[in-house]
C-alpha cells in the first residue's frame, strides 16, 4: 500500500519542536528561576574549568619544551666536546633533566628527558641506572607512537656494555627482523660483533654474511669482507 503524502498545509499545522522546547524551557525558567540561574553557573563554572585545565595542560607542554631545550643544548655541548667532559658537568646535566621529568611529567619533554637521562647515566658508565631509565621509557607514549625500536635498540647497547649478550642478541634479533626499524644495519653488526666477542667465530662468520648480504653497500662493507676472509681462513 502506498504511502500517504502529506499535504503543505498539514505539515504547516504541526508542532515545530524547537519552537515548543523554547517555549518550555522559558516556561520552566519563569516557573524555576532560582534552579535555572543554578544550572546556568553550573556549566558556565564546568566550561570555565575545562578552558582553564586546556590553557594549563598547553602551558605545560611549552614550558617544559622550553626547559628541555635548554638542558639538551648542555648535553649536546658536553658530548660534543673533543676534551673530557668532567664528571661534575654531567651530574649537572642529569639533574637538571631529573628536573624536568619531576616539574612535566605530565607532558611530552619529561618522557624526551628520561631518554636523555638514560643517555648522560650511560656515558657516566652507570650501566645499571642507564639500563632502568631505558626500559622505563618502554611504557611512555613516545615509545608507543614512534621510538619504540630505538628504545630496544639502547637497551640492547646497555645489554652488550653488560656483558649481557644472550639477552642482547634476542633484543638485536628482534630488530633485525623488523622491517620497519632503522635499526636493523646496527642490530645485524651488533650481533656479529657480540658472536666475534664471546668466541663464537662460526656464527660470527655467518652473521657478517648476513649482514653484507642485506646490506651490500654499507659503509663498513669493505671491512666486512675483510672480517669475512679472515674467519673463513680460519675455519678452513
């Protein structure tokens, strides 16, 4: 059966529900008016402090944006630098990035500065401490949404400066086989250099083939060639 049209003139006679909700709500108003001015502040008080925790939260992010600059740009001074850098230098450094962490930790440089923290603690040769820092930015948002693959990558540094190469190789392999890092020529190098370091030659020998093989026109080819010959030599 077919639908019944409804005439202009029917539609014209219906209720305009915006104009009948006005009409209420003024109704109420004029009825209720204590309640209404108390809804009224209400929101205007929950806007209010919305705005106000927006305009702080961006405070924050610029605030500790600047903060971080000016402690990178003594990281990046003292790291540079072709003279030793005394151990007062980078205590100064690590506690002004500690510094940053604790104020904004809130925003995006506190987790910029946890990585850099590990960085100064690594240089200190505070394996350990460097170690704890890094495995920490593994639950940060910057790791999620991005650095996860150079957080592995200075956990598995760490690992190895340990001694701890079994648990280093794993993390190194993980990389390897990720298509997606930018890692992977590092993590390839890295576990040949482990398996030359602990006396494993053959696997050694295997893991330089492998790594020319992926990267045949690496910086370092000619010296892989080199490292292949010789441990070929050796296990003929």
């Amino acid at each position: 059966m077919a639908e019944k049209k409804i005439s202009r003139k029917e539609l014209l006679k219906e209720p305009d529900e915006f104009l009948t909700w006005s009409a209420k709500t003024v109704q109420y108003v004029e009825q209720n008016p204590r309640k209404a001015y108390t809804a009224v502040a209400v929101v205007v008080a929950i806007f209010a402090l919305a705005m106000a925790y927006y305009s702080y939260g961006q405070y924050q992010i610029r605030a500790g944006h600047e903060a971080l600059e000016k402690v990178y740009a003594q990281y990046r001074q003292a790291s540079e630098s072709t003279e030793d850098v005394a151990p007062d230098t980078w205590d100064k450094i690590l506690a002004d990035f500690d510094a940053v962490i604790q104020k904004y930790g809130s925003s995006p440089a506190s987790e910029v500065a946890l990585l850099y923290s590990g960085h100064v603690l690594y240089k200190k040769d505070d394996l350990k401490g460097a170690l704890q820092r890094y495995e920490k930015m593994q639950s940060t948002s910057l790791a999620e949404k991005g650095l996860g693959s150079l957080v592995i990558y200075h956990i598995a540094m760490t690992r190895m400066a340990m001694a701890e190469y079994e648990q280093a190789v794993q993390l190194f392999d993980s990389l390897a086989k990720n298509t997606g890092s930018p890692y992977r020529r590092e993590a390839y190098a890295s576990i040949a250099k482990i398996y030359l370091t602990t006396g494993k030659n053959k696997e050694a020998l295997q893991a330089y083939k492998q790594y020319l093989k992926m990267f045949p026109q690496a910086p370092d080819a000619a010296f892989v060639r080199v490292r292949i010959a010789g441990l070929a030599g050796e296990e003929s």
